[in-house]
C-alpha cells in the first residue's frame, strides 16, 4: 500500500527530506500508473481468453452439427447403394417375360425330341 510505501522509505532515510518525498510521491504516481495498466491488461487478456472459450465452444457446437451431418450423410448414401444393388439383383420384368425358364425349354426340347422319334419311326417301318 501508499502508508506501507512511505514508512519503508521513511525507515531507510529517517530525516525525511523533501527530496526523498517528492521521488517517493513521483515513485509512487509511476508505481499506480503501472499498477493501472497492469489491471487494464489483465483484464484485456481475461476478455480474450473468455473470447477464445466462447468460440471454442462454438466451434464444438459447430463440430457436433458437422458430424450429425456426415452421419446423415453416410446414412443416406448406404440406403442409396443398397437400394441400387438391390435393384440390380432383381430382374427387369420386360427382361424376365422375354427369357424362357429352362424347365419349359427342356420341356419343348423333350417334345421336340419325341416327336422327331416318332417321325423317324414311321419313315423307318414305311
């Protein structure tokens, strides 16, 4: 403190002189005017720092909105991919009314079969 200040000088020159007391007094003007922008600094840097947090906890908010999205994302392109392959295991109704299942193939085939037998058959015996 001020009181504190000016014992100790008072301690180490007893007398007092008036010198020792106008430097003291502009000592002690130049120690308030240092304290001062002491105090404005700090209190400079606590703003920053309470800045910095805030934004720092926007950029997490930030973050977590991002990474909702991206997992939406990722959601959605899976669906999307396996609607397409599901798709592409399944045939086109025009494509399967065109192919002729292999049963009624060998089934004509037997038919034809037959009656080529029967054919040769009745060239064989006339």
């Amino acid at each position: 403190n001020t009181s504190d200040t000016a014992s100790s000088v008072r301690e180490i020159n007893p007398e007092g002189s008036s010198q020792l007391r106008t430097n003291s007094s502009s000592d002690l003007s130049d120690i308030r005017t240092a304290l001062k922008h002491l105090r404005d600094e700090l209190d400079r840097l606590k703003q920053q720092i309470q800045d910095l947090l805030n934004k720092g906890n926007l950029s997490t908010e930030d973050i977590d909105a991002l990474k909702k999205l991206i997992q939406q994302l990722d959601q959605t392109k899976t669906d999307k991919t396996y609607v397409n392959n599901e798709l592409d295991k399944k045939a086109d109704k025009r494509d399967i009314d065109n192919r002729v299942l292999k049963k009624d193939f060998n089934s004509a085939c037997n038919d034809l079969s037959q009656k080529i037998n029967d054919c040769l058959q009745r060239y064989h015996v006339h």
